[in-house]
C-alpha cells in the first residue's frame, strides 16, 4: 500500500486548497488559484485596468474636445443673438419713425385740407358777393389806382392761400419719401433678421447635437471609471489572497520559502532525472505535437517519481487527458509536470525538494500503457526535457 510522505498543512491553508477545489467544480482552473497564477491573475488584471485608465484619459480628452466644440457653437449663438438684438432695437427705431412720418403726414393732410377749405369758402364768398368780378372792382374805386390796389390785394389773397397749398403739399411729400426711405430700411433690416433668426436656429440644432456628443461620451466616461473602480476591487481583493497565501506558506515553510514576485518557491536550477531505474523513451518531444516525454519500462508501473527539483505543488489531481498528474512551479522560470499516475504523492500548496516523490507511475487519462509523461515548462512554453539532463 503506497504511503505517500505529505507535510503536514495548516488548517487554514487547508481550507484555502479545499476552495481551490471547490472552485475547480464549479469550473474555474485551479492553476488560477495558486500563489503564481494568483500574481499572474493580478498582472492581468492591471494590465486591464491600465488600458481602461487609458480608455478613460482618451475618453476625457475627448469628452473636452467636445466640450470645446459645444461651447464655441454657443458663443457663436450668442454674437448671432447680439446682432439680432440690434436689428430688432433698429427695427423698433425705424418703426418710431414710422408713426412719427405717417403723423406728420397727416398733420399736413389736413392742413392741406383745411386750407383748401378757405381757399373754397373765401372764392365762393367773393362770387356770392360779386366782390370778385373785375367790374365791381373797377365800379367801386374811387379811381385807378385804387382799382390796381384792390385787384393787387385780391390777388396777392388767392396766391398766397395757392402758395400755401403747395408748401403744405411739398412738406407731404418730403415727408412721404422719408417714410419711403425708413420702410426700406425697415425691410432691409427685417430681412436680416429673418436670416440671423434662420441662422441662430441652425446653430441651436448644432447645439443640441454637440451637447448630446458630450453626454453620450460622458456616459461611456462613467461606465469605464465603474469598471476600473471594479478591477480595482478585484486587484485589492487578489492582493489580500496573495498576501494570505505568502502568510501561511512562510508559517509552514519558513520567510525563505516566498519568493518574492514569484511563485512562491525557489528551486536550485539543476533538474534530476524524475524516474529513477527507467529511461527508455517511448515518444520524445514534438513527436506529432508532443509536449513533452514519455518514459517507460517492463515493470514500471507503480514505481515512484519523483520531484526534479525543489518547487510548490501548484497542482495535484485529476487534469482530463493527464490523468492523476501533478504541476511543480519552482519558481526560478521553470514549471515541471508529471502525468499518469496511478496515485498521488503530494498535495497542492506543498513545498517538495529534489528527489521526493510526488506520485506513482500508472496509465490514468489518455494514456496508452504505464508511463511517466514529463514536461518541463519555461518561461510559460513547453521545451525539451533533454536539454536540462
């Protein structure tokens, strides 16, 4: 019966396993939740948030451009306004002069009127009396000369009231082409209104236009801040995990079992062989996509692997086509993998050194007959066993 030698592990890092697991069924990777996918998790999620903030800097400058662009179309509205305002306090101006000409016209209407008036009583007077008649005049002189003088006096009395018509209708008619003039002007001024009033509305219509932009970038401002409020929380939340888990692991392990910045062991960089007794080769690495090597042998099935150098036990379980595997992170770069087995030997959050067996050799998974498949993983990419031995 196989006993595998497993340190034994804080309750509460224990339980921290036990949700790994938990999550694992739910469907989350469990690789996700150990100390380095944990960090990478975290460079991941700052890296998010880095874009977003940089999202959020493009969307301010925008939102200002916006702005910048709104504002001008109102101050434009507002100079159109301006001159509207002029025109209309000019139009109210002409208008005055308006009543004023048209009352003045008819001042002189009705002096006109009246004075033709007298001019008709006065003729009609003369002719009823026959005062008017040349024979009167010339009967009623005492002599000649006082017969020019009164014809000279009935004279000057018809032309002076016809002078006076004509001054009366001259001022009329000057005030007439006044009023020509100033309803000219009138129209001149109403029909610039009419296109500043035209004009003004079309920058109303750019107005709301601009202001919409404005609110509708603005909108996309405050959902980009609630998400970068959000990845925040989540990176305060993976810090506090990460922290947790560096707490416990140097409780159990000692301050010089965190790295610092990476997964949480420092291996020595020399990898033994991790299947002692056995070393032939039934497929090698990149045979048809193979990510790693198989090693096998007659009897080798439930023989010990064992760890090729010191690491964290970031996994061990059951991984699809793996079988019962477990995954090594040494955290110097490099992550080792042992699939298969026909049972464990560690327990994820374990710390192991070189040479300790992490499980047993079996034919779990898809798997054609026993065999130890490793693989050796750096810088995140698989590459050839062979070139560490």
């Amino acid at each position: 019966m196989f006993n595998p030698r497993i340190k034994k592990l804080p309750a509460s890092l224990i339980a921290l396993v036990l949700i790994f697991v938990m999550l694992l069924s739910q469907g989350f990777s469990v690789s996700a939740e150990t100390l380095s996918e944990l960090k990478e998790r975290q460079e991941e999620l700052a890296e998010e948030k880095a874009q977003i903030d940089n999202r959020l800097k493009t969307l301010s400058d925008d939102i200002s451009k916006k702005k910048e662009y709104r504002d001008e179309i109102n101050a434009q509205i507002l100079v159109v306004q301006e001159e509207i305002d002029v025109l209309k306090g000019q139009i109210k101006l002409l208008n005055e002069k308006i009543y004023a000409a048209e009352d003045a016209i008819a001042q002189q209407q009705s002096g006109i009127d009246n004075s033709c008036d007298l001019l008709k009583e006065r003729i009609r007077a003369l002719y009823i009396s026959g005062e008017s008649s040349t024979l009167t005049i010339l009967l009623d002189s005492e002599n000649f000369l006082d017969y020019m003088e009164k014809a000279r006096i009935l004279q000057a009395i018809t032309e002076h009231d016809s002078q006076l018509i004509d001054t009366l209708k001259e001022k009329r008619e000057s005030i007439q082409e006044e009023l020509d003039t100033i309803n000219a002007d009138k129209e001149t001024l109403s029909e610039k209104k009419k296109q500043e009033d035209q004009k003004c509305a079309e920058l109303g219509e750019l107005y709301e236009h601009a202001q919409r932009l404005v609110m509708e970038a603005e909108d996309a401002q405050s959902a980009a801040a609630a998400n970068s409020d959000l990845l925040f929380s989540q990176i305060e939340s993976t810090e506090t995990a990460i922290a947790e888990l560096e707490d416990e692991i140097r409780a159990q392990y000692g301050d010089g079992a965190v790295k610092l910045g990476g997964s949480g062991f420092e291996g020595t960089g020399n990898f033994i062989w991790p299947m002692p007794g056995y070393t032939y080769i039934t497929c090698y690495y990149g045979d048809g996509g193979h990510r790693g090597i198989d090693i096998a042998g007659g009897d080798i099935y439930g023989k010990a692997i064992v760890a090729a150098d010191s690491g964290f036990v970031e996994y061990a379980g059951w991984n699809d086509s793996y079988g019962y595997c477990v995954f090594i992170n040494h955290g110097n770069g490099y992550e080792t993998r042992y699939a298969h087995m026909s049972a464990l030997g560690t327990a994820a959050g374990s710390y192991v050194s070189p040479g300790e067996t992490v499980g047993l050799v079996g034919s779990t998974g898809n798997s054609t007959g026993p065999h130890l498949h490793f693989e050796v993983i750096a810088g995140g990419s698989t590459t050839n066993p062979f070139n560490y031995f």
